[in-house]
C-alpha cells in the first residue's frame, strides 16, 4: 500500500496539468514584471519651473509625481499660478538625486518638458 500510495505521488508530480500550472505561473509572473515596468513603477518625476525663461538660476521645485503627465500638469498650473506661462518654463525630471560633487545640484536621469 505504501508503495502504490508513494507511485501516485510521483505521478502526480509528472503530470501535465502540474506542468500547465507551473508555466502558466511563469507566465503571469513574466506579464506582471512587464506591466509593471511599462506602469513606471518606480519612476519619480520632480517638477521644476522657471518663473522667467532667460534666467535658468531662478528655479522653484513643485514637487514629486508618479508620472510626466502630472509633473507636465502641476507645471503649467504653476507657470499659470505666478502668471508666468508666456516667459517662464518648466521641466520634470526622472529619478533625480542632489550631487554631493556638485554642491547639491540635482542631477537627473532623465529631463523633459
């Protein structure tokens, strides 16, 4: 009995619904990694805005997004906020990190406006 019982577990193991189960596993894991990195998961946008275009030393940050679309948004209502959308510019930047080397300078990954 024992030995029946041992063989009907190790032909369960071998059987192709296990082995379904196990690829299909991999494949939702592997569309899940996907979706996640076409979501930006772990992406860290931070707005800047210039309140006068021609003078790039004169910036306020607005803050962290979790996309470029709502750094893009929080920017121009900014600009619009100091009545600066005609003369003054923004950029977001993608994962951006103050340098030690340059004296506290944010240095970016990425930047678009």
């Amino acid at each position: 009995r024992l030995a029946a019982s041992a063989r009907s577990a190790r032909s369960w193991r071998k059987s192709p619904v296990t082995f379904t189960l196990g690829t299909m596993k991999r494949k939702v894991g592997v569309v899940s990694l996907i979706a996640i990195i076409l979501t930006g998961c772990g992406q860290d946008w931070e707005g800047f805005v210039y309140p006068n275009k021609s003078d790039l030393t004169n910036h306020v940050g607005i803050g962290h997004y979790k996309t470029l679309e709502e750094c893009r948004a929080a920017a121009i209502a900014a600009l619009q906020q100091i009545s600066s959308v005609e003369r003054g510019d923004y950029e977001c930047g993608l994962n951006c990190k103050e340098s030690k080397d340059l004296y506290g300078i944010k240095v970016c990954e990425e930047t678009l406006d």
